[in-house]
C-alpha cells in the first residue's frame, strides 16, 4: 500500500531503496560489533566530552565506505564530483533513514554527506586551490567539515554577527567566537562566516589544526557527559584569499542555502522518525493488555496514535512539495518554512504519544524513544526556530505571496 498517489521518480526510489540498503549492511553490523563503544556515553566519549578516536575511526568507515558505493555523495553537484541528485533525493533519502531505523543506530547520520558536514552544492564556488586542498578528503568520506555561523550573541539574525575579518597584507585576520557549531570537536575543515565590512559577510573554509583556530569546549546537552557542538575561539586566524568561498562581502547567499538544505534536513529528520516512533507505538499497543484487552482497542490509546499519523501524513506531502520546488528553481521561502516548523512540531509530539503510549518502558534506554525526543527537542530550533519560521512565513504573507 501506498499513501501519496504521486510516487517518487523512478531514479530518486532507486536511490532510496540504496541508502537503506547500505545501512542495512554498513552501519548496524558496525553497531552491533561495537554497541559497547557506541551505546555508552561514559565509553563513547573521553574526560573532555569529544568523541574517542576508536569512534571517530568508525564514523570515517561508515563515510568512506558510503563513498565508495554512492550514496554519501549521491546529493553532492555533478560539477564536484557527485552524483547530482537534488533536494527531492536529499529528503527521501533521510526520511527513510530515519524511518526505518529510528534514532539507536547514530552512525546512519553519516550515510549520506549532510550539508554541514561534508560536501554540498555549498562548495561549488570553491577556488580551484581551495577545490584541490580540501575536496578530495570530504569527497571521498576521510575529512570532516563544520559550519561556524551562530556565534553566542547572534544566531538566527546574521546582521548581530560580531566576527570580524580585517584585512591583513592579501589576506585576513579573522577574531570572534563561534557556538553550536556541531562535529566542531571532531572537524577536520570549518566554513567559517565573518563581516569583512559594514554591511559585507564573507565565508571562509579552513583547516581547523589552523594556528588562531582554537575548540574552547564542548557544549554538553540534556545532562549528557559529550557531544557534538563545540564553542570555538578565532584569535588572529590567517585566512588567504583563496579561501573565500564565493565573493568578498557576498558569503551571506552561501549562508542563507546552507541553513535551507538544514531544514530540508530537519524536516525530513522529523517526518521519518515520527513514523518510526508511531509504528513502534502501535506494535506495541496491540500486544500489550490492560483490563482484559489490547491498550490498541481504548480510544485513549489509539485516538492520539492516529492524530499523529495524519499530521504526520500530512508533514510528508509538505516535505515532498517544497524538495520539488527548490528543485524547480524556486527558493520557496514561505513553503520550506512552513515545511520546517510543522514537520519538526509534529515529529516531537509523534514521539511524545508514542512514549506516552509505552508508558514507564517508554523512557527506559532500550527503546530509543528518548534518544528520538531529544533529537527532535532540538531540531525545533536548529537552522531556525519554529518562531524564526512563522516569522518568515508572516513576512512573504504580508508581501503578497498568499498561494497556498
């Protein structure tokens, strides 16, 4: 059976039946020979919260091993070396990720290249020097990229950056900080955002083993003992000007894309593991009695599980529509937000119902619900707020744009 009448392009499901299959084949045999590593905080991380290197070894196998086969790159432009899939390809992809193996297998997050994290269309305006230093490495899967723009004082309103390039001899001198910028503490490349002039951003990419490139700290969620978002220090960072992504005063465009690929990201994040969440619900709901019955039978149970089922429904025709129209050409400002706070609202409540539904077993570390919930917790905010997005929605409302 299907739901959406209007299938995917024959080439775009080949694609997906192909991301699902190397996870099948790749990362939860991984997992499982190294749940001990993987599963445990207190082994999965060292005395500064960043990830052991025995585990960053094995997100660059999944990545390199993805590379090889495909699908890491399948989304990255042709002109880089990629596949050339677009953004249609880039949301099924990870909604089925995410709907078939929910949140316990966290190496699937290096399947396919995220757009913060490896190779994009965000490169193409790369120099020639810098395409020969730093793309063969996040290519082919072995270097790790992260994107340094929120900074603690400013995050989704660019014009309160307080990073500054000053130009120095050809080149620049680049003095700030950095927040939430996630696999900082693992990076190997940062593409960093600074005022380069009054008005001006520009963007950068370094090395972060780079002298004046300094990881301050990791920044620890939800009483968690690591993670993945570091805070870091630019002091007197030497930047040349073959490390301009783009042009000059003009790297806000590059900024702007890279946050909307975050939110195709998001939303697709969200819609897949909401429908991950609400089928382990319903499994567990027909075999678990109360009273005499299946929980599936009251209507206390069963009514919430179905509501979610339509928004959620309902969040993936959303998806779907706005990776169209930004393949189309369209930037889709008002629909892409739309797509972003109603996929990520409705995937955290599809999450909520479906731990309420488990009850007490639903918080326990087996299920991964609560894994599922933080993960979606977050993506409520990132590349955005869900207040950011109505604000955008409200503005192109207001300016005519009022198709819907």
């Amino acid at each position: 059976m299907t739901a959406i009448a209007e299938a995917l392009p024959p080439e775009i499901e080949d694609f997906r039946r192909q991301v699902v299959d190397f996870a099948e084949r790749e990362v939860l045999p991984r997992h499982d020979r190294h749940a001990e590593l993987l599963d445990d905080p207190r082994a999965r991380y060292d005395e500064g919260g960043r990830l052991r290197s025995e585990v960053v070894e094995l997100i660059r196998q999944v990545r390199t091993a993805s590379a090889r086969e495909g699908p890491f790159i399948a989304c990255v432009p042709e002109e880089l070396g990629g596949g050339g899939h677009g953004h249609l390809a880039y949301y099924a992809g990870w909604q089925s990720l995410f709907h078939r193996f929910g949140p316990r297998p966290w190496l699937l997050l290096h399947v396919m290249a995220h757009w913060a994290f490896g190779p994009s269309r965000l490169l193409s305006q790369l120099s020639e020097r810098a395409r020969a230093r730093f793309l063969p490495g996040l290519m082919d899967g072995s270097k790790i990229m992260c994107f340094g723009l929120s900074e603690p004082g400013a995050g989704s309103d660019l014009s309160a950056l307080a990073t500054r390039a000053e130009r120095d001899g050809d080149g620049w001198r680049i003095t700030g900080r950095k927040l939430w910028t996630t696999h900082g503490p693992i990076a190997d490349y940062c593409v960093l955002f600074a005022h380069t002039g009054e008005q001006g951003i520009t963007a950068f990419i370094v090395p972060t083993e780079a002298d004046g490139f300094r990881r301050m700290r990791v920044v620890e969620l939800f009483g968690d003992i690591g993670g993945d978002e570091a805070e870091i220090a630019l002091e007197g960072l030497y930047v040349e000007p073959w490390q301009v992504i783009g042009e000059v005063d003009r790297g806000l465009a590059a900024a702007l894309y890279g946050v909307s690929l975050g939110r195709v990201y998001n939303a697709a994040r969200a819609v897949g593991t909401g429908r991950w969440a609400i089928e382990t619900a319903l499994a567990y709901a027909q075999k678990r009695e109360a009273f005499g019955s299946p929980i599936a039978e009251y209507q206390g149970v069963s009514f919430p599980l179905a509501e979610s089922a339509t928004e959620l429904h309902g969040a993936h025709l959303m998806g779907r529509n706005a990776a169209r129209l930004l393949d189309g050409g369209s930037r889709a400002i008002k629909e892409l937000s739309m797509t972003k706070a109603y996929s990520v609202q409705v995937g955290l409540r599809a999450v909520d119902r479906a731990m309420q539904t488990h009850g007490a077993l639903g918080f326990t570390n087996e299920l991964g619900l609560t894994e599922a919930w933080k993960a979606l917790r977050v993506v409520n905010v990132a590349d955005g707020s869900n207040e950011i997005m109505n604000r955008m929605i409200s503005r192109q409302l207001l300016r005519g744009d009022t198709d819907l």
